[in-house]
C-alpha cells in the first residue's frame, strides 16, 4: 500500500465508487460478500487498492495545503515541478493561530515585528503525489489556497 487505507467512513461516503470499482475487477455483490467470508487477506489487498486509487486521484488534484499551528503557518503551493512555502511565525507566545482571538491578533499585526516570514521552494523528490501525502499525514489540510495568495501578493 502506497498511502494509507480509507477510513470506514470514507469507504461509506464512497460506496457507489466502490462498488464500480469492484465491478471492474469482476466481483460481484454476492462474491463480495463470499470473499469477506471466506478470504479476508483477498478483501485486505481489495480496500488497499481501492484506497490507493483515491489517494492518487486526489492528491493529483491538490494544489494548495496549510499547516497551521499555535505559532506557525506553513501555507504550501503544489506547482508542477516545485512545492513552494510560505511560513508564518508568530513570535508572541501568547497568541494561537487556532484560536478566533489569535487569528484575529494576527490580521490585525500581520506587519508588525512579532511576526515573521519565509518564502522557501524544494523539488518534489521523485514522486510528487508521495511528497503531498506526507504533508497531509504531518497535519496539512487540502485547502483552495486563498491564504498562501493573499499573502504571496503581499509578501511575494
């Protein structure tokens, strides 16, 4: 398995897609439910497939990601051939960028001196939808990119 397995919600959401998908590998609905009996390791390497393909239909679609954290933004732009960084540190420790309260601190001081900024690009190391994955297992979310412009324009 490349990335990692759905889970059963996501399987649930994605049931029809699911179905189809075990259509094309000729199993029907009653030989599912035979397998699932009868061949749990068959079922194992079925879901695993099955995640894999949506993880790479997804990630080959991603184009921006954010990690925010109390004091740090990493807002990510997933070009072609370079992922690019912007990162945002907050060096007041009173502050949570999670937090209504600090966010609001922050579009309030953005230019002040407690806050601090990088641009910063790195290729992708051979696999570019792997490189996007990790991002998302070290907490990045799929974002539409609305901050990592606003603040490429500024800072950019």
């Amino acid at each position: 398995m490349k990335y990692a397995r759905l889970t059963k919600q996501q399987f649930e959401e994605l049931h029809n897609e699911f179905i189809n998908f075990l259509a094309t590998q000729s199993i029907t609905a009653d030989e599912w439910e035979i397998l699932k009996n009868t061949k749990p390791h068959v079922v194992e390497e079925e879901l695993d497939v099955f995640s894999d393909l949506v993880w790479e239909g997804v990630l080959g679609k991603v184009a921006y990601l954010e990690n925010i954290s109390a004091q740090h933004m990493h807002l990510f732009h997933l070009t072609d051939k370079e992922m690019k960084l912007i990162s945002v540190k907050v060096l007041n420790p009173d502050i949570d960028l999670n937090t209504s309260v600090g966010f609001n601190w922050f579009k309030k001081n953005w230019q002040s001196d407690f806050v601090e900024y990088l641009n910063a690009s790195k290729a992708y190391t051979g696999d570019k939808n792997l490189d996007k994955f990790k991002l998302i297992q070290e907490g990045a979310v799929i974002t539409k990119g609305e901050l990592y412009r606003w603040f490429d324009n500024i800072i950019g």
